[in-house]
C-alpha cells in the first residue's frame, strides 16, 4: 500500500555501520521503548539499541524497529527485515482494526476531534498457472488478503491532505507495518487556510485544463512528508480534475494559492546547490587548425 515504506531494521551488529549515527539519551530511549510496549504493544528482545540520526530516533531489538521523528511527529514500526512479507493477514473484523487504530492514535496523545474519517482498505490477490503445452492461462478467481486502516486529519474543519495513520496487523494482532505522521500545525498556516476558505467560496475560480474536467476544489493544508529531513507546513487550495481525454491516464491534481498560482509543496530535505564546474580542457589535437 503506497506510504507504507519498507525501513530497513538496524540489528545491534549493524549499528557500527550507521553513518553519523549517535546513541540515543537515556531520557528519549526509555520513552521510546515505553511508547513501544504500552502503545504498539511491542514484546520487546533483550538487546535494544537506541540511536539517533539526522533529525530520528530509532530503537530496535534486532526484529521490531521503531523510527521517531520529533518535528514532524512521524512514527514507523516495522517487524521483521521484510516487513509484511510472509506474515498472515489479521483475522479479526473491520471494527476491531478500528478500534487498535484509535487505541494508538489516543496512547500517542492525538485529539481525537482531530480525526477526520477511517477507512479500511481491503487487497485482493489471485493466482494463476499457465499450460504449457496450450500456452493457455488459467486463472483463479480474485480472494480476499490482508486489510489496512487508514485515518485521515482534519483541525479546525480544515483537512490536513497527507497527515494519517496506515496501519496493518498480523494474524496475531501485532502490528506489521504502522506509519504515522501528525504534526503540530502552524497557527499561522492554519489561519491562512481560514482566509483560503473563504476566497474558494466567494470569488475563486479554479484554472481549465487541457483534456479534462473540475472534478473538486478544496482547500486544506500540506506539510512535509514523515519521512523527510525538514518540515515545511503550507495552505492551499487543491484542485483534481477529471480526465475527459481518454490519452490522459491519472486524475491531474494541482495546489494553488490566493492568487491562483502553484504554490510550493513541501520539501522531505534540504536542496544544496552544486557550484558550477570549470570548462573541459580542450586536447592538444582539437586545438591545431585543420
């Protein structure tokens, strides 16, 4: 499912090989470890290491890893190197998935008026097996497989686009993936969406385009991904058009200001610039005259 990343676990024997990669404070480690136990209901290994690293904080028995990243109130839990591969599907019903999700979003001290909507979102699989001989394919009908929950954010009935928790448990009803971000909004972004609102009813008119249709115009907030090196938080007014040309393919979606102009989306890190380099060096046999 998009935005449930695959991170990496950081085993003790590989925390020599994290580049730049400091010991984490006792006082952050024990929180973290704490967050763990009572939140994600993690049975924590003997072993923990704890360290931190370009803005995160992570800690880590060798199997379940937990990364933190305070500015942007991210969270990813992950078990196991290959994450959900191989692990049973939750067995239990959609409204105790519910349930564990709000469970962890109250532990994590998330306002709960701050809660916009949950989904469950349901995947298929399907196999199929090819005849040699005919070279016909046969395959099985579509059956149910793993289902994940997705929280959306609202603050202030101003949505936040890409603030959510996805969640996915294992047979046991342990997590298999979690990735969370949430963070505090600016109380300049968010009046600034306030002033967004009102324009969007009164006089704005969204930009035509090429090949497609206004489906939606809605104006919320976008802040930095949770995974990302810096936080940047902006409002916007979010315009999805729908394709009326069969050549287009993906609904376009665009985000502008006031003045009807792209804004900026958030940066995930710190672009530095490259000085310019100095021309080649011309060979001896290019510069005879011929």
């Amino acid at each position: 499912m998009p935005g449930m990343a695959q991170r990496e676990v950081v085993s003790p024997k590989k925390v020599e090989d994290l580049p730049k990669a400091e010991m984490l404070p006792a006082k952050d480690a024990a929180r973290l470890k704490n967050i763990g136990t009572k939140v994600f209901r993690i049975q924590w290994g003997k072993k923990l290491v704890a360290v931190s690293d370009h803005g995160f904080q992570a800690i880590t028995d060798g199997t379940t890893t937990i990364s933190y990243r305070p500015a942007g109130n991210a969270y990813f839990v992950q078990t196991g190197k290959a994450g959900r591969s191989g692990k049973s599907a939750f067995r239990g019903t959609d409204q105790q998935l519910i349930e564990r999700g709000r469970a962890i979003l109250a532990g994590l001290g998330i306002n709960r008026n701050e809660i916009a909507d949950t989904k469950i979102l349901q995947q298929y699989v399907t196999e199929g097996m090819m005849n040699p001989a005919t070279r016909q394919v046969e395959v099985n009908p579509p059956r149910q497989d793993r289902r994940s929950l997705i929280v959306r954010r609202v603050v202030g009935g101003v949505p936040v686009f890409n603030s959510r928790l996805a969640l996915d448990l294992d047979g046991d009803g342990k997590i298999a993936a979690l990735e969370l971000s949430w963070p505090l909004i600016e109380p300049k972004v968010l009046e600034e969406a306030g002033r967004l609102q009102k324009i969007a009813v009164a006089e704005f008119k969204a930009p035509e385009r090429k090949g497609a249709r206004i489906e939606s115009v809605q104006v919320g907030i976008l802040h930095s991904p949770g995974a990302s090196f810096v936080e940047d938080q902006i409002a916007a007014i979010r315009v999805i058009y729908a394709p009326t040309d069969p050549k287009v393919g993906m609904k376009p979606v665009v985000y502008l200001g006031r003045d009807g102009r792209p804004v900026a989306i958030p940066r995930q890190m710190i672009a530095k610039t490259e000085a310019p380099t100095g021309g080649r060096p011309v060979p001896d046999d290019m510069k005879k005259p011929r």
